[in-house]
C-alpha cells in the first residue's frame, strides 16, 4: 500500500511512472520490513543481522517489479494495469524469501 501511494503522489507532482515506482518500491520495502519485523514474523533478531538480508530479497523484487512494471508500459499498457501485475508478480516471491530466508532465525 506504502508503494502504491507514494507512487500515486509522485506521478501527481509530475514524475515519470518509471521513477514514481522506483522510489515507492523504496518506501514501500521500508515500510514492509517494519511490518514483517514486528508482526508477520514477529522477530527478535538484530536488525544488523536481518536487514542486510532483507535488502538482499529486496534488490530481487525490485528488479522483478521494475522489469515487469516497464516491459508491460513498453508493450502500451496503462500504468495502473502494469503496477497491477508487477505487484501481484512480486508479493509472494517476497513473502517466501523473507519466509525462508530473512526471517529464518534457525540460519
């Protein structure tokens, strides 16, 4: 929701949609990590140690998002379609690394 938003607000003040997803996609992990930290997985481990991990994930679905999201606009899609499917293209893929690898405090 975080990226959506910011996305929304920096497309209305003029940016281009390639940028205004860019840096949702950045607000909206910032705001994903602090969520999945304290109540998806309720961690107690250091963020030193876990942050570095989740950027990691991270990098992935921004490639992910970033490669979907401009080829669907590349193919004449609207920005809100392709935003659509980048999203739902990554939102699992991300849950399952944090899953399996973030949060995994058995590592």
């Amino acid at each position: 929701m975080a990226h959506w938003i910011s996305m929304y607000i920096f497309i209305q003040l003029g940016a281009n949609a390639l940028i205004a997803t860019f840096f949702g996609y950045l607000i909206g992990l910032l705001t994903n990590y602090f969520f999945q930290y304290h109540f998806v997985f309720k961690s107690s481990a250091p963020h030193y140690f876990l942050f570095p991990r989740y950027l990691a994930g991270a990098v992935l679905g921004g490639v992910t998002n970033y490669g979907v999201f401009k080829a669907l606009l590349e193919y004449g899609n609207e920005t809100l379609f392709a935003q659509v499917i980048a999203t739902a293209s990554v939102t699992f893929v991300n849950y399952l690394i944090c899953r399996r690898y973030v949060f995994n405090e058995k590592d």
